[in-house]
C-alpha cells in the first residue's frame, strides 16, 4: 500500500491511501469530490468557504449512505454513480479522523428551500491551481491535488 504523509491546514499529520479502508473499516466521515455536467459541484459553507460536501457518518447509516445524503443536504445533488476512491486519517490535537474519500457522478441539482449548514450548490468549470482563503481549509492540503492525480491516473477524469 502506497500511503503519503504531509501535514494539514492546521499542521495536523495527514495519512491518504486510495484503497478501501485502509485507515478504519468504520470511518467516522466521508468528503465527496463531485462532478455534474463537466463542472465541478461544491458547496459554499457560511464559515470556511468553497468545499466539496461531506460530513459525518451517522448512526446505523454507511459511509457510502452518509455520502450520498450529504451530497444532498448541501448541494441538492442527485447521484448518479458514487465510487469509494481511498481513505484519509488526520492525527489531530484532540481526536483522530479517519475519512474516506468517493468520487461521485451527478445525475441532477434539485434546487432546496435549505441546504443545512451550508449556502448550496456552486459550480465551477475549473478549480484553481491554488486556492485562496475564499476555499476552506479542507480543500488546501495535499489531499485534493492528489485525489485529482489519482482520478485523472485511473482515467476516472474525462474533463479538468
């Protein structure tokens, strides 16, 4: 198994894997990178910015479940084809999150009265080469680029 190490936003060790469960069988939390019509689909949290939806896993639901109702929560996002693409853990000062990461095809944008803790769906054709501080932390680490390395390595990426 090839795992990277680097360290987070916050200087949090970060251990990535693209394997299934490599870190926990029973992750705490999923981090979905979405595409829908070509264009990358995030969403816009009030406090840290553009970032792909995730979240916790909830009780007697799987990570996958815990995936596609997140997607749904916070963009509105019908999935079409969701697939677990790897796993990460961050050693934080308090607790240990273990995450895995999908890769999830959307089929439709459901506009919604509420989008829970976040402002909605935001499309992008691009993402930048780098983020700013108007992109949340999660997405300014080592992890995206090389999620999108590996999608674009298994050929799982059609467009940038």
């Amino acid at each position: 198994m090839k795992k990277f190490t680097f360290l987070d936003y916050y200087q949090n060790e970060v251990q990535l894997a693209f394997e299934d469960n490599p870190f926990s069988n029973n992750p705490g939390h999923v981090w979905i990178v979405c595409r829908f019509r070509q264009k990358w689909l995030l969403t816009h949290h009030p406090r840290r910015g553009f970032e792909f939806p995730g979240g916790k896993v909830e009780r007697a639901e799987t990570p996958k479940e815990a995936a596609i109702r997140e997607i749904w929560e916070e963009t509105g996002g019908e999935v079409n084809h969701i697939v677990q693409i790897g796993q990460y853990m961050v050693q934080g000062k308090a607790e240990t999150v273990v995450k895995n990461i999908y890769f999830a095809d959307i089929n439709q944008l459901v506009e919604k009265d509420n989008y829970m803790e976040t402002k909605g769906p935001v499309l992008f054709n691009r993402l930048p080469e780098h983020l700013n501080d108007s992109y949340s932390f999660i997405m300014r680490d080592e992890v995206l680029p090389r999620t999108l390395q590996h999608l674009r390595t298994k050929k799982m990426l059609h467009h940038n």
